[in-house]
C-alpha cells in the first residue's frame, strides 16, 4: 500500500517537474496552421510531411527526462532568475554564448533555455534541408513546432510558472490543457500575411519571449477573478477564465502560428538561396517562382 502511494506521490511529481506543455491540441494547431500561412511553394513542400511533423509534434515532451538528457530544460525560461546575474527579461543577452559569460551551463539548464532551443533546432533544419535528408527534415521541423509552441504559452517563461508564487496553484494546467479542449475552437485562423525572412534569429527567439511574457500578470488576474466567482474550478470559474483571457490566448496562438511559419520560410530561404529566396521579404508575386525547380525535385518526399 505504502509501495503504491510512493509510485502515485512520483508520478504527480513527475508531472509537475515535466509535463507542462500545450495538450497536444494546441501544438498541433499551431503547426497546421503555420504551414498553412506559408507561400504556395513551400507550402507545398511542408504540407507533404504534414501528417508526419503532426505524429512527432509532442516528441520533445517524450523525451523529457530520459537519460539525463536536459530536455526539460528546452521546454521554459525563468527570465526573472536572471536578475541575480544583473539582467532582466530586457537586457538578457539574445545570444547563449553571451549568456554563458556569466552564467553557468548548470544554472542556465536550471533556469531554463527555450530561447537556445529554438535557434539551435532552426539551424539543424536549415542543415537537414540543405542535405534534402528528409527523416532529419521532419524531426527538427516537429521539434521547432513543439518549442516555438511553448514559447507562446506565458507560463513557460516565468518563475511563476505554476501560479505557486503568487496562490494560483495548477494555474498552468487550466490555462493550457482545460481551456484549450474547451475553447481552442473558438481561435479563428490567422489571417494571410507577408511573411518575413528573419534577419537574426537569436533576436526574433527573445522578442517573442518578451513580448509572450507581458502576458502572465494578466492571466494571475483571471485566475483570481474566476475563484472569485467558484472556488472549485468548475464551468462558472472557466467561463470567468475563459472571458477574461480571450484575447490572451488568441494572440498567444495566432503569434506562435505566424512565428512557425517565419522559422519554417526563412529555413527554407537559408537553405535555398536562389536569388529570388536572397530577397527578405515574401511577395505575392515573387512566391511562384521562389524555389528553383530543381531543388524542388530535390526535396519531393
Ligand atoms: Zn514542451
């Protein structure tokens, strides 16, 4: 008996040290409509490992906690543990190397390296794609997906990240898994833009950090309005949440769809440099002709 109550007390702290992320839902939503945002032609080369990059979507979360890989750790970014280093979520250099000045690799792990993720997994696509090695495409394709993801979910980028600093216990979990299933469906697709050749990657990982970030204060203050209304985190409460975080989680979703799409154009372009790719921004009618037909045929699945 006493056997079983350890094995369950592990499991829940299994749960609280790695099983934070967007419910599967939310991941793959992103990613469906990143590809989706992308010019014809490369829309066309990621839509054909679509069902695939949807399959290994949740892989970095599978990974999380074997073999002392540090996986977690590519999940989340404490800014505000950076302080008792002098920097804030403003001033945290953009760049690992720069950090790793000051900080050591033991204490950056702890504080979490989404950021560093994120660039590194985008320079193992570009490579992938500049082999045309299409099993390596697809598992940093998905992997970015994953981390870019997270990225836009505001409780990976704080200490509080559980709602455990300021009372909200388990905050994390309603405002990733229980409002996701219940109102994912009512985040309408982002709308067509021109996208963007990302010009410094280490910069655009920390710009959407700081700016995804900005969000927590305001979801702490949901959270509290719907316990205003019920204590136990029923429909009453949810709809509270829900009212009050709308807007939050539309822009959280629609940002981490049109950030994807970025990574995956400017990959694209990085790994294909053909005078047209060469130009830093998508045009409806620079689009068609963008990728030479033979690196096309090169990268048909
Ligand atoms: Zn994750």
């Amino acid at each position: 008996m006493k056997r079983k109550l350890l094995i369950i007390l592990f499991f829940i702290f299994l749960m609280n040290e790695i099983g934070f992320c967007w419910g599967e839902q939310g991941h793959r939503w992103i990613l469906m409509e990143a590809i989706d945002l992308l010019p014809q032609e490369i829309k066309k080369y990621y839509k054909s490992l679509e069902s695939e990059l949807l399959n290994k979507v949740m892989d970095p979360d599978m990974r999380k906690g074997a073999d002392n890989n540090n996986e977690a750790a590519n999940h989340y970014i404490n800014p505000e543990l950076y302080v008792s280093f002098g920097f804030s979520i403003d001033t945290v250099p953009w760049r690992e190397s720069e950090v790793l000045k000051k900080v050591s690799a033991e204490k950056m792990n702890e504080y979490g390296v989404l950021p560093f993720a994120i660039k590194k997994t985008y320079m193992k696509l570009v490579e992938a794609l500049k082999k045309s090695d299409t099993q390596a495409i697809i598992v940093y394709a998905a992997d970015l997906a994953h981390y870019v993801g997270d990225a836009h979910q505001p409780l990976h980028l704080t200490e509080n990240f559980n709602g455990q600093l300021t009372g909200n216990l388990n905050i994390h979990f309603r405002f990733e898994n229980d409002l996701v299933l219940e109102y994912l469906n009512k985040v309408p697709a982002p709308a067509k833009k021109e996208l963007q050749k990302i010009k410094d990657i280490d910069k655009y990982c920390w710009e959407h950090i700081k700016k995804i970030s900005k969000f927590v204060p305001a979801i702490i203050q949901a959270d509290n309005a719907g316990v205003a209304v019920s204590k136990i985190y029923d429909d009453k409460y949810f709809r509270v949440l829900w009212n009050n975080t709308k807007d939050i989680f539309q822009a959280v979703f629609i940002n981490g769809a049109y950030a994807l799409s970025e990574y995956y154009y400017t990959a694209y372009l990085t790994a294909f440099p053909t005078p047209q790719n060469k130009k830093t921004k998508s045009t409806k009618t620079a689009d068609k002709s963008k990728i030479s037909t033979t690196k096309n045929k090169t990268l048909k699945k």
